[in-house]
C-alpha cells in the first residue's frame, strides 16, 4: 500500500511503503551522486534529519568513508531505488548521467554545482544537464550552500533558492529543505539557473560602494594631511619628520574617515525625510542613487567602526613610541639642567579641555561599539522593531553628535589661529565636522514639532494632494 501527499508521484521527494509481511514503515531513499565532501556533508545532514540516503558511485566498494548510517551502490542500483537524486559532481563529469538515461527517466535531479568564474559557459549547468537527461525534470538549487555549513549545522533560517519548469518537482526539493531548516525562495523556471549559478561568485557585493567611499577618502585625507604636516615641515621649516607617515599621520586619518563614515550612514535617512516633505506623500520612490545608498548604511557604520578600532589603538601606543619617548625625557632633562618647572594651568581651560576630549572619545567609542553589535544578525534578531529603531537611530544620532563634538573640542583652541591654517588650507579635523554637522543640523530641523507633525502624518499614509482634493470637494459641496 502506497501513502501519498498532494505531490506526483515523480516529484515525491519520499515514499513510505508498508510492507505487510515485516510490518514496518520503510522510507523511500534519497539519493546523491557523488562523495566528496559536498555530497557527504549533504548526506550527513539528510541523516540527521531523519531521511533515508544512499549514494551512487561508479566504485562503490571504494568510494572513501562516508556518513554513518548511508548507502552505497552503482548509479544504476542507486538511481532505481530513489526519486529524488542530488546531483553533487563538477559539470565536467555530467556525460556519464546520459548513460542513465533510461534510469533517470521520470526521476527529480537537484543541481548543486557552481562554477569558477562566471560566463565560462554558454549556458547554465542545469540546462545541460536537462538537456542530457531530457527524460528527467531538472531543478537548480541549494547550490549556495556550502560543505562547512553542511557539517557544522548553520543552517537554520538560511536562505536557498530553487528554479525549475515543474512546480511539483520545485516543491518536493523544497520540503527536504525545509526539513533541513532551510528557508526556499522560488525563483521561477530553469532559464533563471543561470543567475542562481552566479549568486555564490559574488564578492560582497553590499560592500562594495561603502568600501570604494572608505578607500577613496582614506588616500584624500592621507595625502591631504602629508602635503600639510610633512612636506610643509620640510619645505618651510627644513624638518624631517617622515617618521610621522606610519603612526601620527594614520591615526589622524583614521577618526576623520570613520566620523565622515558616520555620519553617511545617517545622510540618506534625513534626505529620504525631506524628499517626502516635499513630496507630500511616501507612495513615490525615491531615486535610484538614494535608494542604494539607503541599503548600505549598515555596511558604512562597520566600516566606521573598523577605522574607530584602529584610532583607539593607534592613541593606546602612541605614548610608547621612540620619537615620544625621546622628546618627553628631554623636555624632563632640560627642565632639571635649568633647575624649573612648566607651570600648572591654574585655570584649568587645559585640563579641563582635554579631559572632556578624552571623555567624549571614550563615551563616543563604546556607544560606536554599541551600534555594531547590534547589527549582527544574532543580536538585532533577538530585539523588537522598537529596540532596534531606538538604538539604531535615536542612539545612533547621539552617537554622531557626541563623536562630532569630541572633534569640536579636539580644536577648540585653534580654530581662529593662522598658525592653524598651513599653506591656507584648513587641518583635517575641520574638513571632517562639515559632514557630520549638516547632518546634525538637518535632523535638528526635522525634529521640529511642526516638521515632524506633518513628516509623521506622511509616514502614516497622508498625501498632500489627497487632502487638498478632499478639502476642495467639501468646498464645492458647500456651495451647492
């Protein structure tokens, strides 16, 4: 007696068959062709799911160790005995499944493969492979899974994608996925095998435009800062002090590329909110360069947090370094030769300076530490919308202005100095608060009761037109 689902019989990925005589339930085996380590990563994990699997290798009696509880067999015996078969070999080895045909007819094949670069083919692997096996329905998927996470079990949650020309096939590779803790996404039928193909050739491709703004205003500012200290020192005053290239110079690099970073990460939303304001409705998008640039604030903000790691260490070593070292036991060896001593700022505008300068850069630095952490998966899934929109944005703004003002106070002795102002131009620290003041400045705006009131109203589904049109229509229905 046969039990069946609402799945066909040729896309059932299982059978369960009771056998009168033995009086026990058997499960129809799922099948793998191929034992390296993607096919017995898969096993193993199919096994841990509570599926039966065997293996088809054309050397069966010496195909390696493969998971505890697994079968091996010929293609041939293999392909018989199961439905569903996972195809885990390389494209190049596909021609010996034409041999099968007569076997795989009817049958479910599951493409895993992936290629070394894309294009090195014209067409995709799962094409081919229907087209050798036309008698076999052919479905391209979880091939973005990798042996590691197969091994490892992280796989809960994760996101695969299945395309195919048969809906039921698509559906029974999805609910062994499924069983395997895997979410499915459908991405339609085989001619989308090819981007499926090339999902796991990209190399961060959310990174991309938040890595080439870090790089571009890293070598600005680096360069930017050697013309102004070391080429100036040496062109005016005939110093050298090169050696300043490797830490002094990097560490004032560093914060000034990490608080423009910052404060690009919070650019685009007080955009967006005028963009509506002016609108009058949220219903229209917004344009393209905004929208791309919305969808990589998280990345920014790590990258900002990478160059804030790299200030804080650079400032932790830079009192053990030799040209520090050297000048402050000279300073101390002078002051005994001339038998005094530099005089204590009794009014405390040094002290108090720097203390507050360091405070802000410590306070600052944590609630950066703060925003990272609780953009990692684990950790922004375990908190509510309101949580996360509360320390993203509200303390994430605290954060810019606290960091912003950490710069104010590093300069707020020298800003009316032309000492400061080498070669006319304006010291880094400087060119960096323009950013991250406008965007303080334009979110002091927004949060207005006025502005916020109608942006509010907005949000929630008003339109301007709409109520002009209803305000006019009562008008007219007045006079009447």
């Amino acid at each position: 007696m046969t039990v069946t689902s609402g799945v066909s019989e040729e896309a059932k990925p299982e059978q369960v068959t009771l056998h009168p005589l033995r009086g026990r339930v058997e499960q129809e085996p799922l099948c793998i062709f191929g034992t390296g380590d993607l096919g017995r990563s898969l096993g193993l994990r199919l096994l841990q799911t509570g599926c039966r699997v065997v293996y088809g290798s054309r050397r069966p009696h010496s195909c390696g160790p493969l998971p505890e509880g697994a079968e091996v067999m010929s293609h041939e015996a293999a392909a018989k005995a199961a439905r569903l078969i996972f195809i885990c070999v390389h494209r190049e080895h596909y021609t010996f499944m034409e041999t099968l045909a007569t076997y795989l007819k009817g049958k479910v094949l599951v493409d895993l493969s992936n290629n070394l670069k894309k294009d090195i083919y014209p067409e995709a692997n799962a094409v081919y492979l229907q087209r050798l096996v036309p008698g076999a329905t052919v479905v391209k998927g979880l091939n973005t899974l990798s042996a590691w996470a197969l091994q490892n079990g992280l796989l809960t949650g994760k996101q695969v994608y299945l395309c195919g020309n048969s809906t039921e096939a698509k559906q029974a590779v999805a609910e062994v996925a499924t069983k395997m803790g895997l979410t499915v996404l459908d991405r339609g039928s085989l001619s989308a095998a090819r981007d499926l193909e090339d999902f796991p050739l990209r190399l961060f491709p959310e990174w991309r435009l938040p890595l080439r703004i870090a790089v571009s205003l890293t070598a600005f500012f680096y360069f930017y800062l050697l013309i102004r200290d070391v080429i100036y020192a040496y062109v005016e005053q005939g110093k050298d002090i090169s050696y300043r290239i490797m830490v002094s110079l990097a560490n004032k690099v560093f914060p000034i590329v990490s608080l423009v970073m910052l404060s690009l990460c919070y650019l685009p939303g007080v955009i967006a909110a005028f963009f509506q304001l002016y609108r009058g409705t949220k219903y229209r998008r917004f344009p393209n360069w905004l929208d791309r640039w919305m969808l990589c604030r998280k990345q920014m903000g790590l990258i900002a947090l990478g160059f804030a790691f790299l200030h804080a260490i650079h400032t932790f070593i830079i009192p053990i370094r030799y040209a520090v070292r050297h000048k402050l036991i000279s300073r101390v060896v002078d002051e005994m030769k001339n038998n005094k001593t530099t005089p204590f700022d009794f009014d405390n505008t040094e002290a108090w300076g720097t203390d507050s300068f360091y405070v802000l850069g410590i306070l600052g630095f944590f609630l950066y530490v703060l925003l990272g952490l609780t953009s990692l998966p684990s950790v922004g899934g375990s908190l509510s919308w309101r949580e996360f929109s509360f320390i993203q944005s509200k303390l994430g703004h605290v954060t810019l202005f606290i960091c912003t003002a950490h710069g104010y106070i590093y300069g707020w002795n020298k800003f009316l100095r032309l000492a400061t102002y080498k070669w006319y131009t304006p010291p880094g620290y400087m060119l960096c608060l323009v950013v991250p003041s406008v965007v303080l400045v334009l979110k002091m705006l927004i949060l207005l009761p006025c502005v916020d009131r109608t942006l509010t109203r907005i949000r929630q589904g008003w339109e301007r037109t709409q109520s002009s049109e209803e305000e006019t229509g009562g008008i007219k229905a007045t006079n009447l």
